[in-house]
C-alpha cells in the first residue's frame, strides 16, 4: 500500500495543535521578559509563532495533494497529458 494512504491518526494531530497552541503562549511570555523593547519582543513572537503554524498548515497540505481545492495537484490535467505523450508514442 501506499504511504498517502494511511491519515495522520487522531490523537497525533490533535497533540501537534496542543503543543502549537502551548508554544504560542510560552513564546510570547519568554520574549516578553527576555527582550527589553516592546516592539522586538512582539515582532520576535510573532515571527516564531508565525513561522511554526505555517509549517503545520504546510504539512497540513502535503499530507492530501488530492481534491479540488485551489492548491491541489492537477490530476485531471496531469492525466490528459499523460495519454497525449502515451498516444504519441504508438
């Protein structure tokens, strides 16, 4: 069987959000008390933050490149053109 086949089980995606969403908090409490200025202690946050929950969707997608939605792979396309260079070479 194929690896895309098998989901990422229940428990394990629910225990990646918890830590996401832990992390969120513990970030912004450390930088809040290790940087001095405001403003870097909200960008630096923010940018760690940021940076981990975009892998996550990121992953998110890999994980099913199939369906419709509008960064999903072209099968239907990738298909035709599969048939058009298999009827060229007969």
């Amino acid at each position: 069987q194929k690896l895309n086949e098998f989901a990422v089980p229940f428990p394990l995606a629910q225990m990646i959000t918890i830590m996401l969403v832990a992390h969120w908090l513990l970030t912004s409490v450390v930088v809040a008390t290790s940087v001095e200025s405001a403003v870097w202690a909200g960008f630096i946050a923010f940018a760690v933050t940021f940076s981990f929950w975009s892998v996550h969707y990121i992953g998110e997608e890999l994980e099913q490149p199939f369906g419709d939605d509008p960064n999903d792979l072209p099968i239907a396309h990738m298909q035709k053109d599969l048939n058009a260079s298999l009827s060229d070479l007969l």
